[in-house]
C-alpha cells in the first residue's frame, strides 16, 4: 500500500490527467476494466466552468520521442462534469482526483466549492498552467501567483489540493515553494513543455490547429527528472512525478529523484494497461533493490 495524503492507494502509479479516458475504455472493455483498471487512483481531464470545445483540427503531431498536443481542454463544463461524468467515474474502483482549470482565481473557487461538496471526490488537482485573465499572467508561472490563487481556494475544502506545476516557467521549485507556504497538500509535475510544429507543405505556417501545442513522452523524460529533483529537495508535501515515463525504471528515478506517486501518461496512448505493467515493474525493482540491501531476507 501507499499512502497519499491520506488516501491509501494499492499501488504507487497513478494516469496523468487528459491522457486516459475512463469512460471511453469502461464502454470498451465493459466490467473487465473494472477487474484490472490500471491505475491506483483515478486523474479525471481538466474541468473548466463552462464547456469547451477544444481547439481547431489538426490537434496532434507526432515526434521522434512523444507528441506535441494542442487538444485545448475540451470538456462538459462543471455542469455537465457534475451531471454526467461524475456518476461514471465515482464507479471506478479507485479513488478519484479532479483536475480543474479556471481563467480567473474566482473561477477556480467556484470549481473548487463545487467538488468540496462532493464525497465521490477524493483530491482537488488544480491545473494552474493557464493565464489569468485579470493579470495576464499564468497562474503556476510566477511564485506570487500561485500563492494568491491558494488564497483564494485553500479555505473552500479540507479535501487534499494539489498544484500540478508547470515546467514552462523561471523555476518551477520557487512555484512549489510558494504553493507549500500557502496551503497546497501536494504538488504535482510535469505537465506538458510549450512546443510546435510547422505545417510540412503550407510554407510558414504552423501544423497544429492551436498554433503552438506541448510536447509529452520520453522527449521530456530527463527535464521531468530534473525538476522533479529540485523541486523534491524545496518541499516537504509529497510530489507526483510524471514526465515520458514508460517502464516501471523509468517511475522508480522519478521516486529515486523524491515522488511518492508517479504518473502514466503519453504511454497509455500505445497501451492502454501500461499502467498496470509499469506498477508490476516498479513492485519487482523495488522489492529486489529491499532484497539487496538486507532489508528482507531470501
Ligand atoms: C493528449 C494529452 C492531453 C492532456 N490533457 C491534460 C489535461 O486535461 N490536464 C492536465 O493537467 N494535463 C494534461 N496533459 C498533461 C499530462 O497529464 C502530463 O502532465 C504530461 O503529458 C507529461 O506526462 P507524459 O510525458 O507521461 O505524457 C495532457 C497530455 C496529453 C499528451
């Protein structure tokens, strides 16, 4: 078992939010996924007040290491999310964490409030890699930000809240830093590296819809690596570490660099049960490298 502010989860791995859709894979496999669902905890995509349609076609490019995708979170709407996919998602057999997005500090509030009330929730994940509309600046870009967005939500819910950091800043640890002092019970990263591709025919233009879109997979295995280090070393809440992680060797550097969970992404893309494999593989390393040292004896 493994404890996660104080949720006890079977396992260490858990999906990154947007990069599985549960709903889709329960209509696919129906009550098998249920037997075998492949995550410890439940990452719900990122819910935004009102509905979105997502960004312009094309909305994915494929790189020698990953993809740059510019899907541009589409979703329900709270509304929707209360009345439709929340139901579904409360029937997984793992807790649920909710990831939520809002373009003010009020915006997340209201998110926030919405999901205090609920006892399906487990954890609050706020996606702070978006600007605030009132500052012009990204919420988890700037250490001042991201405090007062704390401020703003940290009273509304004793559930656990988590900041799922982005890399696309100054110092994602200063972020981390500023989250702890202001109430965040975990923190979570990478999320996606700002990227683009150009169109291969259409001279000077751009080949995703959105123009500029992230780029997720091994590409961003060994900045996930880094900045999961440093930001480990300045906190003392517990880290989610995520960032092109395919093996269960890739998720035991990430705990090595100081996660306590660690998150299948882009994989889950190629093989929707990568985290089931990845959680195999990570109990055998784990439990070898126990073994080695003397911990247990064979
Ligand atoms: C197609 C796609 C959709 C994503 N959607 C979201 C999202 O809705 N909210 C969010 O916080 N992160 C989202 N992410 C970021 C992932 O959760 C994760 O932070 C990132 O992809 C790095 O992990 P990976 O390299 O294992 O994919 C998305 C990533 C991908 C590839």
């Amino acid at each position: 078992m493994t404890e996660f502010c104080g949720i006890e989860l079977a396992h260490p791995i858990v999906n990154g939010s947007g990069t599985f859709d549960a709903i889709a894979a329960r209509r696919a496999f129906g009550d098998a996924l249920l037997e075998r669902f492949p995550f410890a905890a439940f990452v719900s995509k990122t819910v935004t007040v009102a509905p979105r349609q997502g960004n312009p076609a094309p909305r994915l490019w494929e790189l020698p290491g990953g993809m740059i995708n510019s899907i541009g979170l589409p979703n329900k709407g709270l509304d929707g999310y209360l009345a439709e996919d929340l139901p579904k998602l409360a029937a997984l057999p793992v807790p649920l964490i909710v990831n939520v997005m809002g373009f003010t500090r009020e915006e997340v509030a209201r998110l926030v409030e919405a999901f205090a009330a609920r006892d399906e929730v487990a954890a609050l994940e706020l996606n702070v890699s978006c600007p605030n509309v009132k500052t012009g600046m990204v919420m988890g870009a700037d250490p001042g930000e991201t405090a007062a967005l704390l401020d703003a939500v940290r009273q509304l819910t004793v559930k656990p809240v988590v900041v799922k950091l982005t890399p696309n800043c100054a110092s994602p640890a200063d972020v981390a830093e500023a989250a702890e002092a202001h109430g965040a019970d975990a923190v979570s990263l990478i999320n996606t590296l700002r990227g683009m591709a150009m169109h291969p025919r259409r001279h000077g233009q751009p080949w995703l819809g959105g123009g500029t879109g992230g780029v997720s997979g091994p590409a961003v295995r060994a900045v996930a690596l880094v900045q999961v280090a440093e930001v480990a070393a300045r906190v003392s809440v517990p880290v989610i570490g995520m960032g092109g992680v395919q093996t269960g060797r890739h998720a035991y550097d990430l705990r090595e660099a100081g996660a306590t969970l660690v998150a299948v992404g882009t994989e889950s893309f190629r093989d929707p049960l990568a985290g089931s494999r990845i959680a195999a593989e990570l109990a055998e390393i784990e439990g070898r490298n126990l073994a080695s040292s003397g911990a247990i004896s064979a």
